[in-house]
C-alpha cells in the first residue's frame, strides 16, 4: 500500500491554480527528489502529503486515509508519521538544543528516553552540542538538529524542503548521507532541492526517483538526470 497517494489533486488558493491535476503514489521505503523552478509549488507540495493543505480536487490518502475526511485527532495522528524538516529551521530560541528536538514527544506527552535522545543526537553530530541555544547554531547544526527533531517520533515517512538551501557542500553531504541511512532503514524519504549536484550524487549511494514540478503539473523525471 502506498504511504501517500495522490489522484488528479489540483491545489487552488485565492481563485489561482497552484497546483493542476497532480498523480503519484510513494511507495514505503522509496526515495524521491522534487525539483522545479523557484515558486513552481514544491512547498505546497510537500504541506499535501502531510495534511497541512488540503486539495481543492482530486484525491490525497494518506496511510490508506483518504485526506479530506479525517477528523482533527486523524490528521494528528497521520502527522507523527511524518516527519517534516522545514526550511527556516523554527526553534524554540529559549530551549536548548536537546530540549528542541525532543519537543515532538514532549507536545504528544510521550516519555523522553535520555538514552535515546542522546543516541539520536550522537548520530546526527550534535552530542556534544546538546545544552546549546539554537542562536549559538551553526547553519549545519541547525539543519542536523532539524532532522533529528522530524525523526525523534520514529516517522515512516521524512520530507525535507532545501534542506541543504543554506549550507556549503560539504555540510550538505553529511545531511544527505544521514537522509540516504534513514531510507536504508526503510523509511521513505522526500526531498526538495534546486540542486542537482546534490541529486547527481545521491544517485550514487541509493536508488531515487526524480520528480519535477513545472507548470504546475508534476512530472516523472525517471531515474536518469
């Protein structure tokens, strides 16, 4: 069964068509690139697959649940499969960073396990950085932290939009090395990029689907670029 699954969705807001007549089914443990133009609709593509927006026609199942008649507590219950690392990186500027990631499970009052946090932190390269306050970040911090906060629920599914926008190369394969080891370990992983240095070199470690966005309608790629 497929993890997210659109049907001919369009996505209109203010009488203007953003999105047009939009069909694809992710399977569980793929991983997919999304390329397009700079306001070709990648964010309001990715807020679609995890319920934030919801399609003006066609149809969007989620987990097997078609989107538009889930109750609040189902979208809740569908967003602690999601993990979502959004582009502006938003912390809580008071919070350190261990308190940061660990803030899904505090809000869905879910016991924190020390070990576990601090295991999930060693792997994205932040132990040592676990007391810190998100001003004393890095760029490269602030996106590892991002990650581990998306997957501190344990997701099926990751979606990360430009998350290496901000970065030097570098950085950006380190984040993507961690996003490729996520999918080993079935999850399935979406990832939203203008860069195709970054697509070229994924390619070489996991098998991916490319997936670009140009007016408004999505189209298959394939796996060659």
């Amino acid at each position: 069964m497929a993890v997210i699954k659109l049907q001919h969705v369009a996505m209109s807001y203010g009488g203007k068509e953003l999105l047009s007549d939009m069909s694809l089914s992710l399977a569980p443990g793929s991983f997919h690139f999304l390329t397009g133009p700079s306001g070709a609709g990648k964010t309001t593509f990715l807020k679609l697959c995890y319920a934030e927006l919801l399609p003006s026609t066609g149809q969007l199942t989620l987990f097997g649940k078609d989107a538009l008649g889930m109750t609040r507590d189902d979208i809740a219950g569908i967003r602690q499969r999601i993990g979502v690392v959004h582009q502006d990186c938003q912390f809580l500027e008071h919070l350190s960073v261990e308190e940061n990631v660990a803030l899904p499970m505090t809000v869905s009052r879910r016991p924190v396990n020390a070990g576990e946090l601090h295991e999930l932190l060693g792997w994205v390269g932040l132990k040592h950085r676990r007391e810190a306050l998100p001003a004393q970040l890095s760029g490269g911090e602030r996106q590892r932290a991002a990650l581990a906060r998306a997957i501190i629920m344990s997701p099926d599914v990751i979606l990360a939009d430009e998350p290496t926008g901000n970065l030097d190369w570098e950085m950006s394969l380190r984040l993507l090395s961690l996003l490729t080891e996520l999918n080993r370990m079935g999850k399935t992983v979406v990832i939203a990029t203008h860069d195709l240095n970054l697509i070229r070199q994924a390619k070489a470690q996991v098998s991916a689907r490319v997936l670009r966005i140009a007016n408004r309608r999505l189209q298959h790629a394939g796996a060659d670029l």
